[in-house]
C-alpha cells in the first residue's frame, strides 16, 4: 500500500540501496534567474530543502559577480546558513573564489570544468588544458585544508559547438579532474543528450581505465525527457550520488538549448517507489518547491510537483 501523494514500493533488482541526492537548485537553479533573488529569500529556501531532509545543498558560488551576478550575495548568505547541520558546498572558479569560501569557513568546494573544448572557451574563456592549469593550485590547497573538493566536468554526452562528445575525450578530462586531488566527479549532461545505453557506456569505460564508481555521481537535463531514464541506467551501474534541483529550477547560461535540471521531486517519487532511500520528504520538498515557484512568479516545471500540489 502507498500514502496518498506516494507511489506505491516495488523494489527492483540491482539497484543500490540508498541514494544521495546533491541538490544544486539554490546554486545552479538560481544563478540564471534574470530579477534578482532577495538573500533572505535564498536562506530560506536553503533550510527548507535542509528541513525536508536533503543532506546536501549546494549553497552559492564565489565566482566574479559580473559573470553571475544573481549570486553576488555569497558572502552574505553563507553565513546565514550556520547551524544548519547538513553538508554546503559552494562553487569556486579559482584561487580568489577559494579564498572567499575559506574566509567564511565553508569546508565543502566544487571546481567547474568542461570536456570540451569549445565550452571551456565559452565558460572558462581557457582551453581544457588551462582550465585544469587553473584548478590545480585550488584543488591542492582545498585538500591541504582538508577540504572535500568536486570537480564538475560539463558537456560529458553532447556539446552545442562540437556535438557527440568522445567517450575517451570525457574519460582522459575526468581522469585528469580526479589526478588533481578531486574527491568526487559529477558527470553533467549540459544539454540533455544522453541516453541510457550513452551513460552506462561511459561509466563501463571511466571504471575500466581506473575511476571506481563510488567517487562517480551524476548530473541529468531533462531536454528530451531522458532525465530519469539516464538516472536509473546511472543506478543500476552502482552510482549512489545523483545531482537534482528543486522544482526542475535552472539550466546553463552558456549552452542554450539546455533545459531545467532534473527535478529533485520526480527522481525522489521514483527512487520512493523502488524502495531506494533518500531520506527525503516528498511533501515537505514539494510544499518548498510550491514556495519558491510563488516567490518567482511561475509554476514549477516539476511534473511530481504540479501532480502532488494539485491534489484536493
């Protein structure tokens, strides 16, 4: 049997048992948002997803507020967070970036870095091979403090410029993030191309060259509706960490056919109904979803979100 507003449970073969989510809608869900977000408003929204039991929330990003100013407000929100007891990781560019976190006491970064060439160019304004020259002295640093550092690597499935992306180009750029120092690589699908005989392909090659899958998470767009399908092909590989955002908030300010991310409350309703733990709480996350869909003045993309906040 199943409460109202949850699926019903029916296990399946080979699946891990339980799931972190890295929830990213207060950082990668927000950057693009053109009216400006107030700070309190993102704080909230931050222990909200905390409240319903999200142990991982990607707070901010110590980036230059010229290239995303909606997050200009870092060194102001951050602190607002304290206490909140549950893992704030914040995105750095470089070493100024690093320095900022490190002066607010954050101990969780994440690097951002492409698999492409053209990408870097467009985010990084460097080739791959700068970027990662980039990295290098934040990653080390970061690990001397005893930092846990991601390295985000974009454009694994499919690039805009260049199209189908190599699989051993995506391999030879996460094996060189994870050379650096990084603790953990998120494989993003920028622009949500990937299918799920693409995602379980890449992960068989990263592990026959070396890259365990326990330090693999994943990062869907759900363009062609491949979301959640490339999700579970992630799953019954091994992968336990999966990024997801809030009510399906945000995209990519550089790739332009990019959609939302993968809604925390669709993978959650699928992971529930496969008896997969997450520790979330659908209703309290749908009720923060409907909360911040007002405060920005649309519906949330959510398809679990409008189901569950249309029930009588």
């Amino acid at each position: 049997m199943s409460a109202p507003g949850l699926p019903m449970t029916v296990p399946a073969a080979g699946l891990p048992a339980r799931v972190r989510i890295h929830e990213v809608g207060a950082r990668d869900g927000l950057q693009n948002e053109k009216a400006t977000v107030p700070t309190e408003v993102k704080a909230e929204f931050i222990q909200r997803l905390a409240a319903a039991g999200l142990t991982t929330v990607e707070a901010t990003s110590f980036v230059h507020p010229k290239w995303v100013p909606q997050l200009a407000d870092a060194e102001d929100l951050y602190p607002r967070l304290a206490g909140l007891g549950v893992d704030l990781p914040v995105l750095v560019p470089n070493e100024r970036g690093l320095d900022r976190a490190r002066e607010l006491g954050a101990t969780r970064i994440a690097v951002f870095g492409s698999a492409t060439e053209t990408f870097a160019q467009r985010n990084l304004n460097r080739s791959v091979a700068e970027s990662l020259a980039m990295f290098e002295p934040v990653v080390a640093r970061a690990k001397a403090d005893g930092m846990h550092v991601r390295g985000y690597l974009s454009m694994c499935f499919g690039d805009p410029w260049e199209g189908a992306v190599p699989v051993p180009q995506v391999v030879r750029v996460a094996k060189a993030l994870l050379d650096l120092g990084c603790d953990e690589l998120s494989l993003g699908d920028t622009i949500g191309v990937a299918t799920p005989g693409h995602v379980a392909g890449l992960l068989g090659e990263l592990n026959a060259t070396g890259v365990p899958t326990d330090r693999i998470g994943v990062h869907f767009h759900d363009t062609y509706g491949q979301a959640l399908a490339n999700t579970l092909a992630a799953l019954q590989h091994g992968v336990t960490t999966v990024d997801a955002s809030a009510g399906g908030l945000g995209g990519c300010p550089y790739a332009k056919s990019a959609t939302g991310n993968l809604a925390t409350e669709d993978l959650v309703w699928m992971l529930d109904g496969l008896g997969v733990e997450t520790g979330v709480d659908l209703a309290a996350l749908t009720a923060t979803s409907v909360w911040m869909a007002d405060r920005l003045g649309r519906p949330s993309p959510s398809r679990t979100v409008r189901a569950l906040s249309h029930k009588e």
